[in-house]
C-alpha cells in the first residue's frame, strides 16, 4: 500500500473519531463526504441519519435538506437509485422553502446528473437549466461553471458538438475566475473528449495535455491517470501504436501504485486492443484477460460494499422501528399511569363523601363505568388497526413475491435469448472468411461480457433481499467462504428454480453447475446424501 493511500485511510479514521466526539457537527465537506462514502458507504450512511435525526428533532430546516442530499449522493454512488431520487425529491421540497438558492441549485446538479447516468437526458437539462438560472442569480462562478460543464456533457450525449464546445468553453471561463485547478483541468479533459469524438486529435491532445498539467499541480492522481490514458487512446488512434503501448502502460503503472481497479481494468483494456491492432495476439490476449481480472475484482469489490451498505440500511431502518415502539410504550405507559391516579382519586373523594354524599358516590361510579367503556372501546380500536396493519404487511410481501419472479422470468428470457444468439454466432465463426469470423468472434465476446445482465441481477437482488429477509445474515454466520457467484446460486436455489433455468441465468453449461453445486457443498459442510435444495429451503 503506497503512503498516500495510508494518509487517506487515517485521515477518514480520524474523520469518523471526530464526529463520534463532536456529535453536534453540521456537514462534511463534499471531498471529506465522497472519500468516505467510496471507502465505507454503510459508515457514511449511518453517520449522515443521525445527523438527520438530530436535525429533524431541533428543527433545523437546511440541515436537514442538506443530510437528504449527501444520503441520495451515497445511495446514487452504491447504485440504489430508487433510493438515490427519493433522497434526492424529498430535499428539494425542504429546499424550495429556504431562501438559500445555492444549496437548492446544487441538488438541482446532483439530480440532473442521476438523470443524465440513467439516460434520461431531456430530465437531466431541464434540471441542469434550472440550477444555472439560479446560480445565475447568486453569481456563483464555481457552481455557474460546473454546470454549463454538464449542460455540455448533454450536448456531447446528443452528438451536438458546436453546443457542446460552446458550453465547455462556458464553463471554462467561469472556472478560470474560481482559480479552482481541478474544475479547469476537468473542462480541458472534457474539450479533449468533444475533439477526440470529432475526430481532431491534434486539438484533442493539446486540451488532454493542458489537463494534465493542472491535475498534476492539484495532485489529482485519478484525474492523471485517465488523461493519461485518453493520451495513450489518442495515438493508437492515429495509428502511434508502439507510442501508445508506451503512453498507456505508463497510465497502467500509475493506477497500479493506487491500487485503483476501475483504472487497472480501462488501461489493460486498451492495451489488448491496441497489441490486436499490431497483430500481436498473444501480447492482446494477455492484457484482455487481465483486464476481465480486474474487472472481476471491481465487482466482487462492489458486492462487498452493497452487501454491508444493504446491511446498514437494514440496520437502521430496524433501529428506527425499536424506537418508535419504545416511544409506543412510553406513551402507554404514561396513559396508564395517568388513568390509575385518576381512578385513586376518585376513591379518595369517594371516600371522603361516603357518608354525606351517598348519590355523589352513585354518579362517581357510574362515571367510572363509561371511562372503562371508553378503554375497552380504543382497545377494540387499536387492535382492528393492528390487524390492518398485518393484512398490508402482507399484501406488501405478496407484491415483493411477484416482483421477486417478474424480475427471475426477465433473467431467464436475457439470457436465453444471448444464447440462442451466441449459437447463432458460433456458427457464422465456423465461416472460412477471416474479416468475417475475428467480427463474429469479437460479437461473442462481447456477448459473453454482458449475458449475466448485471442491472437485472442488482434489481433481482434488491427485490429478493425484500421478500426474504435477514437470509443473507443468516448465511453468513454458516459460512464465511462464500463468493459472489455462490451468493447468485444460493439465491436462485432459494426460489427453488430447476438446473435448466439456473444454468441459463449464470451462463454456465450443465457440468459447470454441478462443478458449482459441489463445491457450495463442500463450503456448506453438507454430509453426504442431505440435499442442496433442500437445506437452502430450510435456511
């Protein structure tokens, strides 16, 4: 680990020692924020609720739109996007009834771009064009200049290059005036892009050059890396191809002194590409599967913080529920209390005026009985309202069900539907063509990256954790060995699915589900003859 990635992990160390003794602390810093929400999400998480709650019970309107906001960044950033917009919707109401037009331009940004990465482009400007009238208003250069930066990133998506160059150079401008090194570099990086999608590569690489230099000088290492990198694309698209060998490789070892995945898969990437280029297929070969390594290692990554961050949330949510029932009880209690002295206090006054007031004592007795009345009658009344409460819990996990086996048929149908097509496409190889066959090879290729259909098996994953609650914690404490693909197998013979179907959903033939099923045995420690599906069933 390089010394720098030892600074940051004490700095978020101390991060989290500082709020747990300074409880009352408002906000983290947007960097303080994404570091720790890229390292520890469910810490993150937990910390931004209580400052929520807290805000919540003081009263304290911004504070509390501001927690909304950093919640719906991380729930966006772990790829819980329904979560992400709620977060997101419920801030700008508190928002638009605060008069600080900076905080509410900001959300508007957050939620243009969650718009923008789930390729709802029209919704992304429309709220990119609403936060720019209002930083407008407040003069904010910084936040001015961000902005035009996504408004060109629209434009960009929509192959509008004019627009896009216009409003990067925007955006450029107003960064200029900030000083803000890192925002100027970012719109060199994106003027580059815009170039190098038009096919100018001169010009690209005198705004990919210009940006690195400003990354540089701001020590931004992961903006370095991928400059480096464009750099590196660049040549091998001129046709440098031994310059961009030597460009990326350098992009290669910076990310691997990070130990940045997502940087390690994209250069390896390029790398293979670039060597196919040349013709050097076995140099190809080896940088392709070391970039399917890496790319293996970010989602095994990723399933790790999901699992703990899904874990979080449970957690709280069910923190949530104890203290509500306590507050329940409480209250209980108090009218408890509350009736009891007031039953002794009839008995004292009924006791004082037992002998002068005998009718007094008859109305008193009688008041009692409709005040009984009265109990029994909210009792009634509150066990009927608990009783409609478990018929729509239950109405409730009926839906998740239906959901749980919508989301398994889509599966199912994806990837039989790749698998007829990669038949198709295996037969079209067999073709003594060559140009014919390196295409139809490189279609299956692709086809065998994207038959798992990672999107439904995150919406497969979020509907089944709903439906079958606490399984995943119940697993774990069985077996600590388990990998991600054994988690999807457990899963699938959860819903008791037949091998047919679990094998087309994993993408794997037969014999590698029974290779699969024997091993999750093994970690299991299941004695021989007890049946796999059975003991899942039963977990």
């Amino acid at each position: 680990m390089s010394a720098e990635r030892i600074q940051i992990n004490i700095a978020l160390i101390f991060i989290l020692t500082f709020y747990s003794l300074f409880s009352n602390a408002q906000r983290y810093s947007v960097e303080q924020l994404k570091q720790l929400s890229q390292h520890q999400p469910d810490s993150a998480m937990v910390l931004l609720k209580k400052n929520y709650s807290r805000a919540l019970t003081e009263n304290r309107k911004e504070q509390e739109a501001l927690c909304l906001q950093q919640m719906g960044w991380i729930c966006f950033s772990q790829g819980h996007y329904k979560l992400a917009l709620a977060y997101y919707l419920d801030a700008d109401k508190i928002f638009n009834t605060l008069s600080n037009l900076d905080l509410k331009a900001s959300n508007l940004n957050d939620i243009g771009l969650f718009y923008y990465y789930n390729k709802q482009i029209d919704l992304a400007k429309e709220h990119y064009d609403k936060a720019l009238v209002l930083l407008q208003k407040t003069k904010n250069k910084k936040g001015i200049a961000e902005t035009f930066g996504n408004i060109g990133h629209i434009y960009e998506k929509k192959q509008q290059y004019d627009s896009a160059l216009f409003y990067q150079r925007l955006a450029l401008q107003n960064f200029s005036s900030t000083k803000d090194k890192n925002g100027v570099a970012k719109i060199y990086e994106n003027l580059g892009s815009v170039y190098e999608d038009l096919e100018k590569y001169d010009s690209a690489a005198v705004y990919f050059k210009k940006s690195l230099v400003l990354y540089e000088e701001a020590k931004n290492e992961i903006g370095s890396v991928e400059v480096v990198n464009n750099l590196g694309d660049l040549l091998r698209k001129t046709g440098k191809y031994a310059q961009s060998i030597a460009k990326t490789k350098e992009a290669y070892q910076m990310a691997l002194d990070l130990g940045n995945n997502y940087q390690l898969a994209a250069t390896t990437k390029d790398l293979g590409k670039t060597f196919g280029l040349m013709g050097k297929m076995d140099s190809a070969y080896h940088y392709s599967e070391l970039s399917r390594k890496h790319t293996l290692d970010i989602y095994s990554l990723d399933g790790i913080k999901q699992t703990s961050f899904l874990h979080a949330l449970y957690d709280m949510d069910k923190k949530s529920d104890e203290i509500r029932e306590l507050q329940a009880n409480r209250k209980v209690n108090q009218t408890i209390i509350i009736a009891t002295l007031i039953v002794l206090a009839l008995l004292i006054a009924l006791s004082v005026t037992l002998y002068s007031r005998q009718r007094l004592k008859i109305k008193e007795q009688q008041a009692d009985a409709r005040q009984k009345q009265i109990e029994s009658e909210l009792l009634a009344s509150q066990l009927k309202n608990q009783q409609l409460e478990e018929d729509k819990l239950k109405e409730q996990l009926d839906l998740k069900s239906k959901e749980l086996s919508n989301h398994t048929l889509n599966l199912i149908r994806n990837n039989q539907f790749l698998e007829r097509m990669r038949s198709s496409l295996q037969l079209m190889v067999k073709d003594e063509k060559r140009d014919q066959k390196r295409q139809m090879q490189k279609l299956i290729h692709e086809i065998n990256d994207s038959i798992t259909q990672e999107q439904h098996w995150k919406e497969f994953t979020f509907a089944f954790e709903q439906v079958h609650q606490s399984f995943f914690e119940r697993l774990k404490e069985i077996s600590q060995d388990l990998t991600a693909s054994d988690i999807r197998l457990i899963t699938l013979l959860k819903i008791n699915l037949n091998s047919t179907d679990i094998s087309t959903l994993l993408g794997i033939s037969n014999d590698s589900l029974r290779v699969a099923r024997y091993r999750l045995r093994k970690k299991l420690n299941l004695p021989t003859g007890e049946n796999l599906t059975s003991y899942i069933q039963s977990i």
